[in-house]
C-alpha cells in the first residue's frame, strides 16, 4: 500500500467521506464496480424485475417517460443500484439527490430546470422531503410543471415553468413515513424483499468475479447465510474474507 502524498491516507481512500460527520462506514461504496448497470446484472428479487421489466419495455417502445417510481426497502437491498439501473436501461440522463440536500424550494427548482425530455430524477431517502419542496414536486410530477413565486408582499405573483416529462425515483426505508399525497403520485411502486441464501450466493459469485478473488462453494455458503439477506452486508463480508485470505494466518506465503 502507497501513501505517495504523505498523508497517510493510501490513494483510493475517500479522504473527505472519512472526515464528513455524516460518513457511515457501512455504507461506505468503495464497491462501485460491483453495483450491476443492467437489469439483466441485477440478481433476485424475480417479480419485482420481471413487472419494471415489463414497464420500461413499455414506455421505451411508446417513446414516452417512464411513470414515477417509488422503491421501498430496507438498507442495502439494492433501490441505489436500481435507480441507476433504470436509467441506464432507459438510455437517459440521472440526476441524482436526496431529501436532506433539498433545503429550499430553490433547490429543487434548479435541478427540474435542468431535466431534459425522459430523464431519470432519483430522490434518496424521500421520506425527509421538506412540506414546502413536496407542494413544488407534485405539481412537477402530475402536470410537469414548475410553480415558481416571484415577487414579495401584494406584488407577489406565481409563474408556471414547464417542466419536461420526467420520471421521478423515489427511495425510502421508511414508506410509513411517506405522505400519502405523495404516495399517490407514484405510478409504479416496487417493494424490495430480503434476498434469499441462493441469491446471495449468485451476488457473492459474480462480486468475486469481478474482484478477481477465487473462493470455494463452502465459503460462499457461509457467506451468504451470514449476509442478512442483504446484498451490501455479502459484498461486505466477501472484501474482509479476500483480506483474511490474502494476508491473514492462513495465507499462502507470497514472494514480497
Ligand atoms: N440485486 C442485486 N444484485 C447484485 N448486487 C446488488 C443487488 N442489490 C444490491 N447489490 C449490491 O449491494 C450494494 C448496496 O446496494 P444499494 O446501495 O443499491 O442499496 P440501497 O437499497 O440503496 O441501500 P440504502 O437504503 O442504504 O441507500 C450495491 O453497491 C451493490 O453492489
Ligand atoms: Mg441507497
């Protein structure tokens, strides 16, 4: 390991998210190679493919956006990976946000301003929207439109920006803290299940794939009944067991 800028830190680590207060370790996505980009990489979770499958192909031969989407989950269950996994298989732009990062209307306002025609806009963590920016999304979900005020006091006055049609991801570990006007927006609504001990292990394999580290049937059993049923606590546990077998005390002796 090199430290070439002397600051103790090797190249590949994320100085700035370590030093962030807002830094969870556990979610902590120096995987990023190991998200899948396709649906068809996308493992488990067969119904809840098999219906987005079905929508995208839908709206893709229309030539229309696809109707929002909300995706409700548990941590670590793949709603991240799947927002981008939609616009990669819409073949359009995503911007990408999340509830806390929208403080004022004006924040959203600027990134719907942005939205070209089809674009994927993913929301994280939905359930922290702020009543005030939620009053500009729905108008800017159902009719594509953005009400802006200008002006203060009697000359205030409301102006309609037209917005292009968009889809919006919405993603929540917390659907019961979702206002139901909101809900309601959202045309296609996909519920992640904890994933089971078989998928898990197709996980395991393709992120060993991909990490270029062998490991044996048995390994990857034990690996995938102590994940959770989540795929980021497998590809977790996959990183430290390649680290045990690479240098640990049962690591076969390498040349230095
Ligand atoms: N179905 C899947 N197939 C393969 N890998 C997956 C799958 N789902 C998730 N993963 C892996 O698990 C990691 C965590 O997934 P992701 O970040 O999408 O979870 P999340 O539901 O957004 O979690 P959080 O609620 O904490 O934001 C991903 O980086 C990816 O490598
Ligand atoms: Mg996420």
């Amino acid at each position: 390991m090199s430290c070439p800028d002397g600051d103790g830190f090797a190249d590949d680590i994320p100085v700035s998210g370590v030093t962030d207060p807002a830094y969870d370790p556990d979610k902590d996505d120096r995987e990023g190679n190991l998200r899948p980009q396709r649906l068809a990489d996308f493992l488990g979770q067969a119904r809840l493919k098999e219906n987005l499958g079905l929508f995208m192909t839908a709206a893709r031969e229309r030539r229309e956006a696809l109707d929002h989407v909300f995706l409700i989950g548990p941590p670590g269950l793949g709603k991240t990976t799947l927002a981008f996994i939609i616009a990669n298989e819409l073949e359009t732009d995503c911007k990408v946000t999340s509830a806390p990062a929208l403080e004022k209307p004006k924040d959203l306002a600027g990134i719907l301003t942005t939205l070209r025609e089809r674009s994927v806009l993913f929301i994280d963590e939905v359930h922290r929207l702020k009543p005030a920016i939620e009053e500009l999304l729905y108008i800017a979900m159902e009719d594509y439109e953005l009400d802006w005020i200008i002006g203060q006091g009697p000359a205030a006055r409301t102006i309609r920006i037209p917005v292009p049609p968009f889809t919006l991801v919405g993603a929540t570990t917390k659907a019961g803290m979702v206002s139901s006007p909101l809900v309601s927006r959202f045309g296609i609504q996909l519920r992640f299940d904890y994933y089971e001990s078989e998928e898990l292990a197709a996980i395991i394999r393709r992120s060993s794939t991909i990490l270029g580290a062998r490991i044996e049937s048995s390994a990857v059993g034990l690996l995938s009944r102590s994940s959770r049923g989540t795929p980021r606590i497998a590809n977790r546990l996959l990183r430290r067991m390649r680290d045990f077998a690479q240098v640990g005390p049962l690591a076969r002796p390498r040349a230095l």
